[in-house]
C-alpha cells in the first residue's frame, strides 16, 4: 500500500477512532496524542496482509490507549507524593479553607 492511499485510508477512519480514544481517555489532547501513536505504528507495521484496516486501526488505538491509562494509572502516585494532587493539597490546607474546598 502507497503512502499516499494508507494516509487516505487513515483519514477514513480517523472520526471513528477518534470517538473511541475520547471514549477511553476523555481528554481531546490525549485523544490526539493517540492518534499520532496510531498513525506512527501503522506507518511502521506492514499492513499490506491486513484484510480489514478499520478493525486493525481499532484494534491498535484501543491498545495505545490502554497503554496510556496504565502510565497515568502509575503517574498518580508520583504525583501524590510530589503534593501536585488537587485532594493533597486541600487536605494540607488551613482548615478554614478546607471547609470552603468541600462547600465548594
């Protein structure tokens, strides 16, 4: 498949796989990183034997975005210890101010 007709059938489907990586994600800038990710390993794979592009594109955007879950899934802690959490900070807050975190 020509560089060419690949990017045109990406394109075909990048509605639809956008939809499914917002779906998993529910981020617009981790949706497009996703994206690229698919686009980069499509370019990198030989997709001439792939009978069903589509399903192959979906296939490897549902695994790039698991596997961008499982790294902010491991993030979280970091950022806890670092005090960059929103609930970190409220709960080293002065206690007047606590009470208008939780009011809020």
């Amino acid at each position: 498949m020509t560089d060419a007709s690949l990017s045109a059938r990406f394109e075909e489907n990048r509605p639809r796989l956008r939809a499914v990586a917002y779906r998993m994600l529910g981020s617009t800038s981790e949706t497009e990183d996703a994206l690229q990710e698919t686009w980069l390993r499509i370019t990198r794979a030989d997709t001439g034997a792939v009978d069903n592009l589509g399903g192959w594109l979906t296939t490897v955007i549902t695994h790039v975005c698991l596997d961008m879950l499982r790294a902010r899934k491991t993030r979280a802690p970091a950022r806890r210890r670092r005090g960059l959490c929103h609930d970190d900070r409220a709960r080293h807050a002065e206690p007047a101010r606590t009470s208008r975190l939780r009011a809020a």
